[in-house]
C-alpha cells in the first residue's frame, strides 16, 4: 500500500526543493561556463547545460606558468598541514582532559587568550623573520597547526567517551600515551575526519600566506598563484587585449579563464568530501561497551 503524503509534505518538499536549487544553480552556473566557450558564454545570463563544450578554458588557465608546481605545492601543503594540525591539537586536547594536572587553570586560560587575542599582522611578520621561516615552505604550514576552536572539539568529543575505557586500559599497565594511541584516538574517527576536512580546507583555500610570507616564484600556493593570473586577466579585459592568437583561444574570454580558475581550486576538496562524509554521521561509541 503505498502511503499517502499530506499536503503540507508536499508544499515543504518543493519549498526545500526550490531553496536548494536557487542555493546551488551559481555553483553549478560556473561549471557550465567553465566548460562552455567563453564568447558563446556572453550571449545569455543562464544556462542549464553548455552550449558549446569545450575544455579551452581549462586547458588556458592550466597553461599558466607554474600552475602544475603550485598545485603540487598545494596538495604538499595540504597534506602535510592537515596530518600535523591533527596530531598536535588532538594531543593538547587529550592532555587538557586531565582536568586534575598541575597548571591545569593556567593552561586552559592561556589557550582561551590566544584564541581572543591577537598581536596583528605586523608582531606576527616579524615572527616569521625571526624563527627564519619566511620565503620558506613551513612559513606555509607550521601558523596553522593550531587551532584553539579545534582543540575545543576535541576536547568535548574526548570527555564523551566512557572513563571506563580508559581506566580498563590503565589497571593493565597502559601509559597516558598508550592509552591515548590505542584507545581514545580509534574511537574518534568521526572528530578527525570532521577536523580534517576542515584544516585541509584551511590550507587548501589559504592565498594570504603565500601573498604576504613568499617571495619564490616556486614557493608560491596554487591558490596565491590563481590570485595573481586572476588579477592578470583582469588586466587583460581592462585593456581589451587578445587571450591568445591560437584559433582556439579566440573562443577564451579573461571571465570564461576566471571561472575554469574557480574549477580547478574547488574540485579538488569535492572530490575528497565524499570519503569523510560517511565518519560525520557515524556513532562514535556502537559497540565500544558492552554489558
């Protein structure tokens, strides 16, 4: 028997249904016309499909100097970043679950400040210089690390799980670090991933360290790079300029190479969200203890 949906089911269905298409057509917008010819693209404000297919605006904006090293500078980046901020703010957070250690209060305050309180642009410019981080690659990983709002996360999802365990783990000779290793951190798959996707996306997205704390052309983030040929393009359709003399680049306009530069930053955290978003909603504790 198939079961019958009251009319208000249906008015909330289509209400939702017409949010999410209004939330996603831009998005989805910019796809089309980063797969669309840029001087085909100029002749209408929406399409639900390209007109005209094409990977030139791809294949423009990817023939940018140094865009394949910036990309592996990225992911490097990106992955390097992601596995140490995980690693120390999950340590800080299991420590400050030790709410009976010495300095506990002092410590906790002092991580409370530093996440309100900030000593500027110019205190933390002179920082780098001084550790000689700047012009470096870790200039573009270590200020990241920590993150008082992840420590946080941590901390709560750590305090949730049951004392027992730990306290089984301890009565059979389990150190602090061990108990943490084997116990605490398998359990908390769903907190990494969820923190991981975040840090990762922090240091994916983050153009303002290379803009500021890099001067090698080498050293320079996808993201910084992708900012500069953006402002090139600018430049280009400011003054009118050709793209390219190839027949193929007369169909690439500087908008249809801005949008195919937004493609080539976002696919890549797409395309790795589907392989955390199972941890989100996944029980943390089913089956940890029984009986």
């Amino acid at each position: 028997m198939v079961k019958r949906i009251p009319p208000l089911g249906i008015v909330n269905a289509f209400i939702l249904f017409l949010l999410g298409a209004i939330t996603l057509y831009p998005f989805y917008n910019i796809y089309i016309y980063a797969f669309n010819e840029g001087t085909d693209s100029l002749k209408a404000v929406l399409y639900l499909w390209p007109r005209k297919f094409t990977f030139d605006n791809i294949a423009k904006a990817l023939t940018q100097d140094g865009i394949m090293s910036a990309f592996q500078l990225s992911v490097l980046r990106t992955a390097v970043g992601t596995i140490l901020t995980l690693v120390c703010t999950s340590s800080l957070a299991y420590a400050m679950t030790r709410r009976d250690i010495k300095g506990y209060r002092f410590f906790s305050n002092y991580f409370f400040i530093t996440f309100v309180f900030t000593g500027g642009l110019i205190p933390f410019y002179i920082t780098m210089l001084k550790l000689n981080l700047y012009d470096t690659f870790w200039v573009l990983v270590l200020p990241g690390i920590y993150s008082f709002w992840y420590m946080i996360i941590f901390r709560t999802f750590f305090d949730a799980i049951p004392k027992a365990l730990a306290e089984a783990a301890q009565v059979e000779g389990a150190s602090f670090i061990h108990i943490f290793l084997r116990v605490i951190a398998p359990l908390s798959k769903p907190v990494y991933a969820t923190i991981g996707l975040f840090a990762g996306v922090n240091y994916w997205n983050d153009w303002f360290t290379g803009l500021f704390f890099v001067k090698k052309e080498h050293l320079l983030p996808l993201q910084s790079l992708l900012q500069k040929v953006m402002n090139e393009t600018d430049m280009i359709s400011k003054f009118g300029l050709v793209v390219g003399s190839s027949q193929a680049a007369q169909t690439v306009t500087p908008y249809s190479i801005k949008l195919a530069i937004v493609v080539i930053s976002v696919t890549p955290i797409i395309l790795v969200y589907p392989f955390l978003q199972k941890y989100f909603a996944k029980g943390m504790m089913l089956g940890s203890i029984k009986g």
